[in-house]
C-alpha cells in the first residue's frame, strides 16, 4: 500500500493545493505522507542555477542535471533514515520514481490502481524543454502523461496523479464505496445523480420542470442498484463505446444495457 509521495519539483508552494479538501484531511490523518524536495536547493553555484542549454543548440532550456540526481538521492537517503512519517520502514522494491511527461503513456485508473501497490512514489515534475533523456533512461522507471496537451511544467500533472492516488487510500474517502463508484473504477463511467429537492423548476420561457427518476425514491435497494447499473452502462455506451469493448459484459448487464438502448430508441 502507498505510504509516501515525494515530488521533485522547482515550484513546492504549488503543492499547498493538496492541503485541501479529500488529500488535505488524507495527509492530516496521517494516512500518507507527501514530502515536496526542490532541486534548487541543491545547487552549487550562486545563482542557484537550475537551467541549462540544450546540445545542439535551438529555442528553450533543459532543467540541469546534478540538482534532480542530487534531489533524487536525498530522498532515498531520507527514506532509508525515517521511513514514513509513522517511522514505517519502505521496501525499495516498491518504489518507483515517476515522470511526468507528455511523452508518457496516457494515465487511466487502471494505471493509478497499478501504481497504488507501491509503497514510495517519486514523482518528477519537469520544467522548461524538460530534462536530459540519460536521466530518463538512469533514474525513470515509468513516464506518464495527464493527456495530449502541453503544460508548462509538471506540478499539475504530478497533483493530478497525487489526487487520484490517495482516493484509493482506505480511509481517505468519506464513505469506503465511493472509489468503487467512481467512473472507470469497473470500467464503466458513474451513473447519473440527484439530490433535493425532490423536482426542480427551469425556467427557459415556459416553466419546465425536472422530477428525480422514480426508482430513486422507491427504497427499493435492489431496483435502485440496477437501475444505476442499467443508466452506467447505457453513459458508456452512449459517451465511451470504446470502454464496452474492453470489458466482458456479464449475462445481466447485456440485459439491462439492451433495456436502456430500447428505451432510448422509444421501444420499452
Ligand atoms: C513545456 S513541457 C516540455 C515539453 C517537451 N518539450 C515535449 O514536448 O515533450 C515542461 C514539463 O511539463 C510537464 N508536462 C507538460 N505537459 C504534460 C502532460 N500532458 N503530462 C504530463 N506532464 C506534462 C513535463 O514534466 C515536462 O517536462
């Protein structure tokens, strides 16, 4: 189970974000730790130089490279001297070192399940044109991309990551179910929701007005777990076809996926 997150990153304060909400009361209660390092602190130079010119020459800088393989080492030092904050030890079999990167394949929950079972993460966030590939190829056991865009800098990413880690964390939810809920979670998207009140008025012109699902209020747990059931699968089919073609529906769900298509269709 994950018990520490380290981000290497040139921007710490940009981390204070993780203090609320879900993460903050997570890393409150103890549940894991996240400990920010900035390579800045550990240059030698005046300047306290972090940059430096790509070989070859053209626009853009690359982040220096003793600063991150300094920083990098100073955590497995830190790790090896205090374990977590509860003074637990980690095993370095379950670490892995982490960077963020456009070039990284695509991150999916499933890709979040799957590095939830390490114990330490080093997450590297890059700034500039990124940094040199040696350090890739030494230090980096997997690059990941938050998708097909260009940021400025990997903090976001690396929090994105950090956000959808410790909602896996037992405890760090309010309610235990709610992960397993969540869209993707069983390779489905989440059903819709309602709460109060019981019909909404609209008003565009004429009044309209919205009453919740029938079902919903009938405290009828059975019906109510498959009509969500039904309404999940019928959003992937209609918003992620391409998620249904990954996943082997079982005898029930075909049904109830066929139900939701013919009501779609004003066949019921
Ligand atoms: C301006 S980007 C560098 C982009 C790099 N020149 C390229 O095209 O691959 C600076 C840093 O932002 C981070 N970054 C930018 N977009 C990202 C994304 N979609 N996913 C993960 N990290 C990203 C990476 O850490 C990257 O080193």
């Amino acid at each position: 189970m994950l018990k520490r997150i380290n981000v290497i990153s040139l921007f710490p304060e940009m981390f204070e974000a993780m203090q609320s909400g879900i993460t903050g009361r997570a890393l409150r209660d103890g549940l894991i730790s996240l400990e920010i390092t900035n390579p800045r602190d550990f240059t030698k130079d005046r300047h306290k130089t972090v940059d430096d010119r790509p070989y070859g020459g053209g626009p853009g800088m690359l982040m220096k490279v003793e600063p991150i393989k300094e920083a990098l080492f100073s955590i497995k030092e830190s790790t090896k001297e205090n374990g977590t904050i509860s003074n637990e030890e980690i095993d370095p079999q379950k670490t892995k070192v982490v960077y963020l990167s456009p070039q990284g394949q695509p991150l999916t929950q499933q890709i979040v399940k799957e590095l939830s079972d390490n114990e330490q993460l080093i997450l590297l966030a890059g700034r500039y044109e990124g940094v040199d590939e040696r350090l890739i190829e030494h230090y980096v056991d997997y690059e990941c991309s938050i998708g097909d865009y260009v940021l400025s800098g990997g903090e976001l990413p690396a929090m994105v990551l950090i956000d959808s880690l410790i909602r896996l964390i037992p405890g760090a939810l309010g309610h235990n179910e709610s992960a397993e809920n969540d869209s993707f979670y069983s390779g489905l998207l989440d059903h819709p929701h309602y709460t109060r009140p019981e019909t909404l008025i609209f008003e565009k012109g004429s009044e309209v007005s919205q009453c919740v699902p029938e079902v919903l209020l009938s405290g009828n747990h059975k019906k109510i777990e498959q009509w969500r059931l039904k309404q999940s699968l019928g959003r992937t089919w209609q918003r992620r076809p391409d998620l249904l073609e990954n996943r082997q529906l079982s005898e029930q769900e075909q049904r109830l996926l066929q139900e939701f298509i013919q009501e779609q269709n004003g066949i019921s």
